[in-house]
C-alpha cells in the first residue's frame, strides 16, 4: 500500500465519519507478543528475563498501532491498557512493575509522540486507584496520572487517545455528580424531563456520562478490536462497552495477539464497516419477498448443519484456557 493510497483511504474515512472515526481497542496478548519476536530461539522461550526491556518493547509497539490507526483516517482511540485485577492476581512484585511501567504512557518519549501527532492524550478509570490508600503503589500511579493531566495543554479539534486504566464503570458512573458541574446536571435533567423520544434520552444520556467518565466530548464509537487467539470472544474494554446502548456498533476478533494486526487487515476492517454492504433494514413485519423457495430450504438445511455440530458455536475456547490478555 503506498502512501499516497493511504491518504486517500484518509480521505474516504474521514469524509464517511465527519465527527471522527473512534475505535476501541482492547490489546491482548502482548506478553506473547514480546516471547514470541524476542524470546522463540531461547531455550526457555516463555521466560522474560528482563521487564524494563519488555515495557520499553510494548511502548514502541503501542505507538505503533496508534500511528497505524491515525494514518488510516482515525480520530479516536479508547486503548485498554490496564485492568484493576492487575493489581491483585499476580502477586505484589508484578503489580509494582505495572504500576511503574504504566508510567511510561507519560514518559518523554511519549510526550513527544503525542505532540509530534497532534495527540491529546487522557488516562481515565484513575478514580479507582485514587480510591485506594496513598501509600498503595496503585494510588500513588493514579496521583501521577492525574497530575499529567492537569498540567496537559487540551486543545479542541486534536486527535484523542484514551488510556483505559484499571478502570470499574459503575464507579465511576456512582461518581459523577462529584465530577460533573451542577449547571450540567441541571442541564441534564432539564432535556430529561418529558422527554418520550428514547433515542434522544439515550443520546443525552451518553454525551453527560461520556463526558464524565472521560473528561471530554467522544463521539460514540465505531468498532471494537480484540482478540480471541484461543477462541473466546471477551469485552475488555470496559467504558466504551457499558455506555453502549445498541445502535451500529461493530466487533472485530484477530485469531492472533492485537498487535500482530498489519495494516492491509486494519484497512480491510475499516472498509468492510464504512464502505461495505449496508445491513438490510426490515421494512415490514415478516420477510416477504426476501426469501425464495429453494433460498429457504438451502438456509435450513445450512442451519441444521450447523447446529448439529457443538464445535461451530462461535466462542468456544480452543486449547488451554489462559488469559487472553496476557
């Protein structure tokens, strides 16, 4: 694909999604990732024998992938980069090391990067970890995350990319009278009030708690990637997950870990969404004229093939069941 074929993808993009193209993206499988580019020749291939050097890898593949993203008329970004459970189920040691290495989401080479591109970036599910005691490393992350913020020139109209930290919606959504300023709660409940247009509540709905739990306007995202290289079809990201409340939103599974994604298949995701067939409304209330005899027999009889066979169930774990975001 040549750079110029890029840019008019851009274009194309950018023109079909004028509020911004927003992805969600939960990047699993990056400790595989690292054993398998720099560890497949040793001897014991799934040792990581040094963090600081895997931490540094993951930062300039996560740069990477957003660069990816942008350069094909992105906008948006809601990147998963850290579950609270990280925390709890892999003993103190290796929470410190994530607490530390999260860190580097801030670092001067990610500084650069963001400005370099236009980036504003935001760290948010940090009121969990400031709900913890200071003297807990996970608390004492989420101070330095907010600080960065605070400090963070924001500019309207700049690329977003937003960092999903050890975030639990429902507390966050319990906190937002606390974050949100009265006058825009009063607004809320203002366009709230008679309102019988259910798409418009949801609509209303979705802009304050978005706002909320975000610290900025995102438009409702697109698609969601992540990966399902053992079969299994998890939600990590949990934000973009909770505010939805149906519409065109589209799921997107590598069978490999996320950042082994190439740009031709990114594209070919991207096309399929924005340019593809359109999903078939029903005008009516049945199918009629959609259906020939010989087209409904061929689709039973496909069907029942199908469902004859358990193993066709779309979400079975294949394998060993392991974490999939590791």
């Amino acid at each position: 694909m040549t750079h110029t074929a890029d840019n008019s993808f851009a274009e194309r993009i950018r023109a079909r999604y004028p509020e911004g193209l927003t992805g969600v993206f939960a990047i699993g499988g990056t400790r595989t990732t690292y054993l398998l580019e720099r560890n497949r020749h040793q001897p014991n291939p799934g040792q990581i024998r040094d963090f600081y050097d895997y931490a540094d890898y993951m930062l300039t593949r996560y740069l990477e992938f957003i660069s990816l993203f942008m350069e094909l008329g992105g906008q948006n970004m809601v990147i998963t980069a850290l579950s609270h459970h990280r925390f709890y189920h892999q003993g103190n040691q290796y929470a410190e090391f994530i607490a530390r290495s999260t860190l580097d989401l801030m670092n001067d080479r990610s500084v650069a990067y963001y400005q370099a591109n236009g980036i504003d970036p935001y760290f948010v599910g940090i009121d969990t970890l400031l709900h913890l005691p200071p003297e807990h490393s996970a608390h004492q992350l989420g101070a330095k995350l907010r600080d960065f913020q605070q400090a963070w020139p924001y500019r309207e109209g700049r690329r977003k990319v937003i960092w999903e930290i050890a975030a639990i919606p429902l507390f966050s959504f319990w906190k937002a009278p606390e974050v949100m300023e009265a006058e825009q709660q009063r607004q809320l409940e203002a366009a709230l009030a008679g309102n019988t247009d259910l798409e418009d509540v949801y609509q209303t709905l979705y802009r304050y708690y978005a706002r909320a739990v975000y610290g900025t306007d995102l438009p409702m995202p697109h698609f969601y990637l992540g990966s399902n290289r053992k079969g299994s079809l998890h939600l990590r990201s949990l934000f973009p997950i909770a505010l939805l409340c149906g519409g065109p939103f589209r799921l997107f599974y590598t069978p490999y870990p996320s950042l082994f994604t190439p740009k031709e298949t990114l594209r070919a995701m991207l096309e399929d969404m924005a340019f593809g067939k359109p999903v078939v409304q029903l005008k009516g209330s049945d199918y009629s004229g959609e259906y020939t005899t010989e087209l409904a027999n061929a689709e039973y009889e496909y069907y029942m093939s199908l469902s004859a066979d358990p193993r066709s169930t779309v979400g079975l774990i294949r394998g060993a069941a392991t974490d999939d975001e590791g």
